[in-house]
C-alpha cells in the first residue's frame, strides 16, 4: 500500500500558519516547496530578503527560518500529521535549509495545544506593565525552550545591568552607521498598506520617554506620523536565548526554541518583544553571553510581561512564498 501523503490542499494551510512566524524586521525570509510526488516539503532561504550590514552571517536569517519550521510543526499535528524534519540535509545548496515529510500521527503531540497562539502572537513594543511574571510561567518558558535543545536564562539584576549597557551601545552604534540605518530604512513599511513585508508604522509603538526596557527604535529618532511617547518598564524581565553551538543548524534550532517560548508565552497570557540589537555586533554580542551559563551562544534577548494586546504586521500573500510541485 503506497504511503500517504498530506494533500497540496493542507499543505498551503499549513504553510499559511508557519509563515506567521516572527522574522528580522518582518522580511520573513522563506520559502517552501512541495513535491507531491513524494510528499517532500523544502524550507529554503530567500536570498533576495538578507541583510548584510545587520546580518551578514545569516544568523538572524536562519533564526527566522526556525521559526517558521516550528509553527509548521505545530500546524501539521493540528491536523493530524507528525512533520519528521532533516535539518541542513547533506549535499544540499546552502538555500536548503530543511526539508518535512509528513506521517500521520498515532497518538496526540503536546505542540498541538500552542496552535492557538500562531494567529496571536504578535511582537509588542508597547510598555508593560510592572506586574511580575510569576516563578512558575518562567519555569513553564524555560522548558519549553529545553524542549527544542535549547536554553532560556533569566538574568539576574546585575546582568540585566550589563545587558542594557550592551543594548544602548548597540544603538549608538547603529546611530553612527549609515549603511545600518539604510538597510533598516528599507524594511520600514510607513503607511503603506499595499506591502505585505516590514514594518509598517502603526506596529512601531511609541518612543520611549523614560523607562529601562530595550525598546528597538526603528525611526531612527525619526518623527513617525501619529507618533506618541510613553514611559516604559524600570525593571523589565528579559530572558536570553541561547545554545551550546553556533553553527547553522544551532540558529534553525534556537528558532524553533523562540517561537516555542513565545507561542507559550501567549498561551500564558504575556506580550512579548524581541531585541537582537546587542547581538548584530560581534563584540558585543560575546559579552552578552553570561560565564556561569552553560549557554555558550546567545541567540535572542527576549521581553516578556503584561501589556496591551499588538497590532499584527502584514504577511506576504501564500502564493508568494510556496511552490507546489
């Protein structure tokens, strides 16, 4: 009996979800294709949507892309199919990040309950509020980090210190470099609601007045028509992302880690902000990393808290993103 395989059908829907993900200044950086014929679905990197002054390596490409992978994984056992992933397959061109085949599933899989969340979620750079997320929702993100081989630490108030610092002197370094703020400028949507990429002016949240939280700027100091400032957390909880390797296959696996803790992060009722700026510099980026951590990489400095639910961004039309083969 030939072995079944999800039809073409399913497969856009499930693609649909995956490209919910959260992505390097909204370019959502993907793209599948689905060979019918043996019920193979590719991943690849778009390389028309790379960055090469905030991310030259790729690493935010990739963690971009994992995420992706993750909301597709969850999407397909919604639905009643186990997605088996082969990473970075052997001999493939460096485009090919990963390639799903499908089973359908004997016995119900615990990602299915975050399915909810993809449609949710939604990165917030509004302020939150100073009520503490309690022990127990930390140690729920924690996990749900180590799930996919990866580490969630929470820092403690002398390395939150540090970690500002980092973040500040990323932003000054981003202030000074013109290509930076170029390539930012590029992914800045406005008011344009035709584009289906970036990050269009109403998700930018207001400036920040006072307050600690690392609160990306993508106006550059800019005034953003309708701009508004606000006072942001003093004792924001951030947790950084991380894991023992960097290599290409270590970012697609942090991604899925991130999308991971965010999706149940919104299960649990918490906004959530992302922030790589301290990361998109080497030197930075190394003193991100804590010594007593058996993190060696940090991938993503994460927000969490209560605040106000956020605007989704737009999301590039399916038929853009998928071929069927």
């Amino acid at each position: 009996m030939p072995t079944r395989t999800p039809d073409a059908k399913s497969v856009t829907s499930w693609v649909t979800d995956a490209a919910m993900a959260p992505s390097m200044h909204n370019a959502q950086p993907w793209r599948f294709h689905y060979s019918q014929a043996d019920g193979a679905l590719s991943l690849r990197m778009d390389p028309a949507r790379t960055m090469p002054r905030t991310d030259p390596s790729t690493r935010g490409l990739h963690i971009g892309c994992g995420a992706a992978l993750f909301n597709l994984r969850v999407a397909a056992a919604h639905a009643g199919w186990a997605a088996r992933i082969r990473l970075m397959p052997k001999g493939s061109d460096r485009e090919l990040l990963a390639v799903a085949t499908f089973v359908q599933l004997d016995e119900s899989d615990d990602i299915v309950d975050l399915y909810p969340a993809i449609h949710r979620r939604h990165t917030s750079r509004e302020p939150f509020s100073d009520e503490t997320v309690p022990d127990a929702v930390l140690v729920g993100l924690r996990g749900a980090a180590r799930a996919e081989g990866a580490r969630l630490d929470l820092p403690g108030d002398w390395q939150i210190e540090t970690l500002l610092e980092l973040v500040w002197d990323a932003e000054h370094a981003e202030e000074l470099s013109a290509g930076v703020r170029e390539e930012i400028a590029r992914w800045m949507a406005g008011t344009d609601s035709a584009r289906s990429e970036g990050i269009p002016s109403y998700a930018l949240g207001p400036r920040r007045y006072d307050g600690r939280a690392p609160v990306r700027d993508f106006a550059g100091g800019q005034q953003v028509e309708g701009g508004r400032s606000a006072v942001f957390e003093q004792s924001p909880c951030l947790a950084v992302l991380g894991t023992r390797e960097d290599e290409r296959e270590d970012w697609l696996r942090a991604g899925q880690a991130m999308e991971r803790v965010l999706l149940q992060a919104t299960l649990d009722g918490l906004s959530t902000s992302l922030n790589s700026q301290a990361l998109e510099w080497p030197e930075l980026r190394w003193a991100v990393r804590d010594p007593a951590s058996e993190t060696g990489y940090p991938q993503m400095l994460i927000r969490l808290g209560y605040g106000p639910v956020a605007p989704a961004t737009p999301r590039r039309p399916v038929s853009e993103i998928l071929v069927v083969m």
